[in-house]
C-alpha cells in the first residue's frame, strides 16, 4: 500500500533547518526534518545528516550523533532520546482503544561504534500509556537491521486531531529515573522508571556515536521494504511542519526572491508569503538576524535591512514586515523581497 510507512522522512533525506548542529545539551530539532532530540544532562553532542549509508539499501543519508563531551555517571535525571512526534488524525487507522486495535511493526538501520542493549520507547500521549522493546547492537560501527514488533492496545482511543496523539522515541541514555524499573514490554499507564530498562549510556566517551536511517512504522506484525518516496513528496510531508520559505542558499548567488512587497510607510516594508504546503497548526515565523541579510528590491536599487518580523501568521500564508530598512522608501512604491546573504533564512514552524 502506498503511504504505508508512518514514520516521515525516515530515510533522514530532508534536513531544512541545517545539515549539522553542534553543542547540543538540550532538547530541539538540530538539523533532519521531523527528528527531535531530547536531552538532560547527557553530555554534549553534534548531529549532522551523514553520508554513512547502509550498503545496497537505496539510501543516501543517515542521521548522526556524535558525542562531543562525554558523561560516564549520569544522573538519575538524565536521558537522551531521539524521537518522532504523530499527530492522532494521522493514526486512526491504528484501531487503538477499540477491539480490532492494530499491532504495529518499527524497522530500521542503526550503526554505533558502542555495543550492547538499546530500547525503543511507544508513547501513546492522550491516554498516558506506553511500550517498550530493547534491541542489540552486536557489532560496532557495522550497519544493522532491527524489526520490533509492538502489540496492538485495546485501551485508549487517539484523539483524531492534529495534535500530538503518539510518539516513537530512541533512548540513547536513561539515568535510573527511566531505567530502575521494569521494562515496560507491554502496554501500560506511563511509568517512567519502567520505560528504558537496560539502555547502555551512549554518552559515557567521546568515542562514540550513533546513526539511524531507514526507519519504517507500519501496520501489521511483518516489515515489508522500505517504503521510498520521491524527494518532492517527501519535502512536502516534511513541510506540513517546517517550511524555509526564504533561503540565501537557494539561488546560488545569495538572492531568493521570495515575496512582492511594498512600502507601508517610510522603511516601513511590508510582504505577503504564501507556503508552498498548509501548516498543521498557525506557525511561528522566525527570521536570521544579521547585518543586511534581507533587502527590499525598487526602482533604483537595493534597501537593505537585517531581519524580518511574522505578523498574523495563519496555516495558509503570513506577512513579514520590517520597521527600519536602509533606504527610506516612500509609502505605496512597490517592489520585491529577497535574501541578501547566503546564511539568510526565514521559517515556518509547526512542530509538534
């Protein structure tokens, strides 16, 4: 069946917001679409989206964690995960809550040049519950294949909306506050202490790193192929919940013409964005902020500025303003926006 992998962009192939982050000690989503890191105090880390691919799978890209400054004791607060984030309108198709509930079937690469027990946590977020299952990495630094299979859940319904409903979370490391427990084999209410039972603690040297790439959620007790897409679908599932719809990269010469744009009042521009791809939600608009990153394009050349501001952003479109650009301008001329340095970028961020 087409579409029937619910992971997106599993084959970590679009990365809008960087291909590399470094520093990372908290929670945010670094660089590969629709992954989010989650992280207290587990050492420092870089991701990047790397060429190191399983052999004769079809992939180009993985996602990378590299430890950059290690913590060989974690403190019982401390974890380390790398999820995806479902909305509950997306899953109804999963039965849960109800007697034809669906098992599920997580596949996926990994590569890590530490050994040993890795567990893969279910969060069902309306009703409190989850599930966990442990897999081994048996060789270091040698591409795997996992298959886990996760009983269906006769108790609580998902929500059928857009907000999040589940999650599929990779624990990395897990102080005893998820991991002094039982492991959570089966679906329960939420525990913490019962959700990363036996998880190695990936941060304890800087030798150590972690890739993921093929990852495949679908319904069902058996994994089938991984499911690939064509680049455009792909992006456009991803922008559902990030859109860059203004990049200096873009064009290749630092100068993306985003938007038709006009003088409300003395450097005073105002511009109109359409996305590309409906949001899930009114998103929040963000801009670099940098000496002339933008400008306004009119008869007579350029007016630079450094920044733009969202204003009533809807899931459809927004307007973007600027107060103070370079040249004045008078109110009603007319004209273009645009990038005016290549480490220029505007985003629309819907994330769950």
């Amino acid at each position: 069946a087409n579409f029937r992998n619910l992971f997106i962009n599993g084959d970590m192939s679009i990365a809008q917001r960087a291909t590399s982050a470094t520093g990372l000690t908290g929670s945010s989503y670094p660089t590969i679409d629709r992954m989010s890191m989650q992280a207290a105090s587990a050492g420092t880390w870089t991701q990047s989206q790397s060429t190191d691919v399983p052999t004769g799978e079809g992939f180009a890209t993985s996602l990378k964690m590299d430890c950059t400054t290690a913590n060989g004791s974690l403190s019982s607060g401390s974890y380390l995960i790398i999820d995806q984030r479902f909305e509950g309108q997306m899953l109804q198709h999963l039965k849960k809550g109800t007697s034809n509930s669906q098992k599920v079937t997580l596949s996926f690469f990994v590569k890590s040049a530490k050994t040993g027990t890795y567990i893969v946590n279910i969060r069902d977020d309306d009703n409190t519950r989850n599930i966990s299952k442990s897999y081994t990495i048996s060789s270091a630094d040698t591409w795997e294949k996992k298959v886990i299979v996760f009983d269906a859940d006769t108790s609580g319904a998902l929500d059928n909306d857009n907000a999040q409903s589940f999650a599929v979370l990779f624990f990395l490391a897990a102080g005893s506050d998820r991991s002094s427990g039982t492991l959570a084999t089966s679906w329960e209410s939420l525990t913490n202490a019962n959700r990363a039972v036996g998880q190695v603690n990936l941060a304890d040297s800087t030798d150590n790193d972690w890739y993921l790439t093929g990852v495949q959620l679908e319904v069902g007790d058996q994994a089938t192929d991984f499911e690939h897409l064509p680049p455009d679908v792909n992006l456009q599932r991803c922008e559902r919940y990030l859109e860059v719809f203004a990049d200096g990269t873009e064009s290749g010469e630092d100068t993306h013409y985003f938007a038709s744009a006009a003088y409300y009042a003395s450097g005073n521009v105002h511009a109109v964005v359409r996305f590309k791809t409906r949001k899930r939600a009114v998103p929040t608009i963000t801009s670099t902020n940098a000496s002339n990153h933008f400008a306004f394009t009119r008869n007579g050349g350029d007016d630079q500025f450094d920044s733009f501001i969202g204003y009533l952003p809807s899931t459809f479109d927004t307007m973007v303003y600027q107060n103070s650009t370079g040249g004045g301008g008078t109110a009603g001329h007319g004209g273009s926006v645009k990038t005016n340095n290549a480490s220029a970028k505007c985003t629309a961020d819907a994330e769950l």
